[in-house]
C-alpha cells in the first residue's frame, strides 16, 4: 500500500487545495494531510490564518480523499515526518519546486502545477472590498 504526504496550510480551503489533494490521493492509496500550525503560519507568512488550526484541521480531514491528518508544528521536521507516517511519495505544488528534493533519498518527490488564478490570499481581498 502506498502513502503519500503533503503539507500545508489549508487557509480558507478553496478547488487549489482540493485538486492538489485529490491529485496527490490519486498517487497512492492513503493520503496523510500535514497542516500547517497557527503558529507555523505565523512564521511563514507573517499573519495569522483567518481559520484555527482546529477548523483547518477538521475541514481537511472531511475530504474524502484524505485518509489522515496531523499538526505540522515545523518546518525543519519534514524527513520525521515522512519517515513517521511511512510515506513513499512526497507530493507539493510547484510553489514549492525544488524544495524538498532532498528528501528522494527517502521517498519519491513529486510536485503539481499549482490551479491557476485561485488563492486564499484572493479570497481574503476579494471579501474585504
Ligand atoms: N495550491 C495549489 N493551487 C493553488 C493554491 C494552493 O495547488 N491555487 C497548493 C499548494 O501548492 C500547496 C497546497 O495547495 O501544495 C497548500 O497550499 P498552502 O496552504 O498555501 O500551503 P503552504 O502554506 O505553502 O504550506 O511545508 C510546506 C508547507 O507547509 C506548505
């Protein structure tokens, strides 16, 4: 049986996150979901999600592509993770390219095209005006 692990953060869950679920699912046959904690995002994007890390949890885990979940709590335990949750592909958006390949010692590091034109971050400025 094959796993595949992704990450994120799943702010304001839109078809991007979706489809790179869906298509990351598509690889394997257990789809393990790391999202990103409130804190986590703190850091990378210097804001706060508009959703909790319960909520984002919770609405990722609903997918029904998604067979597990956890709380990504750092960036730099990307290789404990992996080996963790045993997984055999690695899968992110190509926002990402090139950024975890240091990992295909360990499993196979896929990216997808990111869905064009949708984006929380939009979404956020859209609802705003
Ligand atoms: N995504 C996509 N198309 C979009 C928006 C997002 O394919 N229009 C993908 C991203 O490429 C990523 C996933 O959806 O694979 C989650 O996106 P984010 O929530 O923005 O994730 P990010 O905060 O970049 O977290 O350790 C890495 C991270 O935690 C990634």
């Amino acid at each position: 049986m094959k796993t595949v692990l992704t990450f994120g953060t799943f702010d304001v869950l839109h078809v991007g996150h979706l489809r790179v679920l869906e298509r990351a699912a598509a690889l394997g046959e257990r789809l393990v979901v790391g999202v990103s904690s409130d804190e986590l995002n703190m850091q990378k994007k210097g804001r706060s999600p508009v959703f909790s890390q319960a909520e984002r949890l919770q609405l990722v885990a609903a997918l029904s592509c998604v067979d597990v979940v956890f709380l990504e709590e750092s960036l730099d335990l990307k290789r404990d993770y992996l080996l963790r949750y045993g997984a055999d592909i690695l899968a992110m958006g190509d926002d990402w390219k090139g950024r975890f390949d240091e990992f295909s010692d360990i499993c196979n590091v896929v990216y997808f095209e990111r869905t064009p034109a949708v984006s929380t971050t939009a979404i956020i400025e859209k609802i705003r005006l």
